[in-house]
C-alpha cells in the first residue's frame, strides 16, 4: 500500500481522534515529507512493503548527514513510530522498522531531572515538616509541579478560578507566549491541594498560593521551599532547580509510555521538537538502568 495514503488516514486520526493541534499535525505531514524525499532520493518506492529496517537506520544516517540538529532528527524519527504504531494498531502491518532504532548521542548537557525514586522521596521530605503550614502548602506546590510539568510562573499565576478539583483539572491560563491550556489534575495532586486550601490564609487575591501572611507566593518564597524539601529529603544530586521539577515530569511520563504529542500539550509547547529534546533523557536513563542487568559483567566476573 502507499504511505502517502495511509499517512493522509493517520493524519486524519490525529485530528478527529485524538485532536491534536493544527501545528502538531502540520508538523507530522512535515515531518512525512522529509522521509518521502529521503525514499525518492534513494530511489525506494514510497509502499508498505518496501520500508524495513534497513532503509530505516539509512534514514538516521541521512538526516544525521544533512547536519540537523539532534532533537530534529529525533522527532523526525518519532514522527514515524507514532505513524507505525498506528498502522500496527489498524492492522495494516505487524512490523515496526522504527523500533529500536537509536540515535547518535546528542552534545551537550542534559538537564537535572529527579528519578522517579528522587521524586518521591522530595514529596514525602515536604509532608513530613514540622510546621503544620509549609508541610501543607510545600506539599500541593511540589505536587502539582510534578503531577502538570507547569513552569514556575504557571504555578505562582493559577487562581482559585482556575482548579476545578470536582472535575480533576487545573487551568493554566497564563501560559507562554500568551496561550492558556487545561490540565488533567490527578487524585492525589487533588487531594494535596484541597489539603491546602482549608489552611489558605483569608486573602483579598485570588492566587491559590500564599506565604503565612497570606500574601501571593514569590519565585523567592517557591525557589526557598524546594531548597527546605531538597535538604530533607537527603538527594544530594547537583542542579535541581524549578525548572527541573519540569523535566523530571516529562522525563517521568516519557519513561510510562506517554506519546510526544499528548506530552507537548500538557507541557503548553508550541513546536514538537521541543518536546523531543527529552527522548535523548530518557534513553539514558533507561541504559543506566539497563546497565544494572546481572548478565551485563565486566571481565573479572564483578557485576
């Protein structure tokens, strides 16, 4: 069968099904081309049949040569797991060529992000405090941040208006570049919050964070909490910032099989590739993990 067919059905899928954004879909039919131009370069019929894993790992190796950058090359190529997955799951083929298929490591350094043990144990530092007001508000800021991706200035933004703890979502309504998006809030970032609330000091703003004198919480009094639950909670990893409470979200949901474009939507990006700048952080954390394999022994025998 042609891909040019399927892919225009895939498309459809994305919009109907799973309503993805207008630029997201632009970016997979982009993204598409880019690889009909690889087969036509190499002369291979744009057909079903005729893409296995040899062609795909000519097409890393392709992209790699025309100089893009790494987190491109990775959505070019998850752009194509995605569209696999769905021809697998429309039983229009049983093969993924795409699959396993690694890319080169990227340069540079990868952002501070907290293992899901890490983060854990950063939610119960913040619980366990002493006083009863910061264990309460410490633990649905952190909560939040973890269970949404929000950025800091999403977080000191939100307003009462903006939770809908009945429903389980929180409005961003301040987002980047001016764009707001609603959130799924999870049971137990529900729970934390509504904890809070009934400790909210009586305010005349509506922000739902405070300091105890009930005015609205600064990046300063939000940056001195997660240093307080840092120093608690024993992690002694270097460069954990705010923003990395951010990439351990999506690194997180990357690690549980949440697909690229449904994460570029809860993270409020306006390109994909953005948001395919965390595969590179999730691969390797998946090969220290790997790693630990008790068949993976050095030559003395030592584990």
């Amino acid at each position: 069968m042609r891909l040019d067919e399927l892919h225009n059905e895939f498309l459809s899928y994305l919009e109907v099904e799973r309503n993805c954004s207008p630029s997201t879909i632009a970016t997979y039919g982009y993204s598409f081309r880019n690889f009909l131009r690889f087969l036509s370069h190499h002369g291979l019929a744009p057909t079903l049949d005729n893409i296995d894993r040899s062609v795909a790992r000519r097409y890393v190796v392709w992209l790699h040569s025309r100089g893009l950058k790494p987190a491109t090359v990775a959505l070019r190529l998850n752009s194509l797991r995605s569209f696999w997955n769905y021809l697998r799951e429309s039983e229009y083929t049983q093969t993924d060529p795409f699959f396993r298929i690694f890319l080169r490591k990227r340069a540079g350094r990868t952002p501070s992000h907290l293992t899901l043990d890490e983060a854990e144990r950063l939610l119960a530092a913040a619980e366990q405090q002493e006083d009863l007001f910061n264990a309460f508000r410490d633990t649905a800021v952190l909560t939040v941040m973890l269970y949404t991706g929000v950025r800091r200035n999403e977080l000191l933004a939100l307003t009462l208006d903006d939770l809908d703890l009945a429903g389980g979502t929180v409005r961003i309504a301040s987002g980047k570049g001016g764009k707001s998006r609603v959130l799924p809030l999870l049971p137990p970032a529900c729970t934390a919050v509504a904890d809070w609330l009934e400790l909210r000091p009586a305010c005349e703003h509506e922000r739902v964070f405070t300091s105890k004198w009930g005015t609205p919480l600064s990046k300063n009094g939000l940056a001195s909490l997660l240093k307080r639950a840092l120093g608690a909670s024993g992690i002694t990893k270097s460069g954990v910032t705010l923003h990395s409470l951010r990439h351990t979200f999506a690194c997180l949901m990357l690690q549980s099989g949440c697909d690229l474009y449904s994460l570029q939507r809860m993270l409020g990006h306006s390109r994909l590739d953005t948001t395919a700048g965390y595969l590179h952080a999730t691969a390797e954390d998946l090969r220290a993990a790997a790693a630990k394999h008790p068949l993976n022994r050095d030559e003395s025998g030592a584990g």
